[in-house]
C-alpha cells in the first residue's frame, strides 16, 4: 500500500468509513479525494459497495484529504476501480 492511490474503502474507529484514493504516508493513511459514506445504500454491506459502486441509496459526504495514524485504520476494502470511475473518473 505505501505509495499506492487506488480507490479504497477506509474503515476507521469510532465508526468512520470513507472512501477515496488511498496511500501510506509516514505513519499515517492518506486518503485523497476523500468522501465520507454516510449511508451505505446498500442490501449486502461494504462489499457491494465495493465491487458495484454507489448505489441509489448511497450518500456520499465530499471531505477532501483524510489524513489518519495508521492505528486507527481498522481495516481497507479494496474497490472495483470501473465500478467507482464515475466519482473518481
């Protein structure tokens, strides 16, 4: 992941998950083009989100660059690049 900008879901603590270009930076997660998923919109959890996009119900918050220590990422869903071109392009 260091280096690397591709479109990640970013699950965070205290309960915060965005979505964005994402690379390791000197100890902390940077998420570029960052937008926060207040509503999923989804029927199958993150993973649809992940392999089909945004769905109708999805709503996306615009947030700009995220920057987190690393130890407050729970975890990283990797995400079907065509599947999000339409927001990131």
């Amino acid at each position: 992941m260091a280096g690397a900008t591709e479109v990640q879901i970013a699950v965070l603590t205290n309960g915060f998950v965005y979505v964005g270009n994402v690379a390791q930076r000197d100890g902390y997660v940077e998420i570029v083009n960052a937008k926060n998923i207040r509503r999923w919109g989804t029927t199958k959890g993150l993973g649809q989100l992940a392999i089909q996009g945004p769905q109708k119900e999805t709503i996306l918050d615009e947030t700009g660059v995220v920057r987190v220590p690393l130890h407050s990422v729970i975890f990283l869903i990797d995400c079907q690049e065509k599947a999000w071109r339409q927001i990131f392009g």
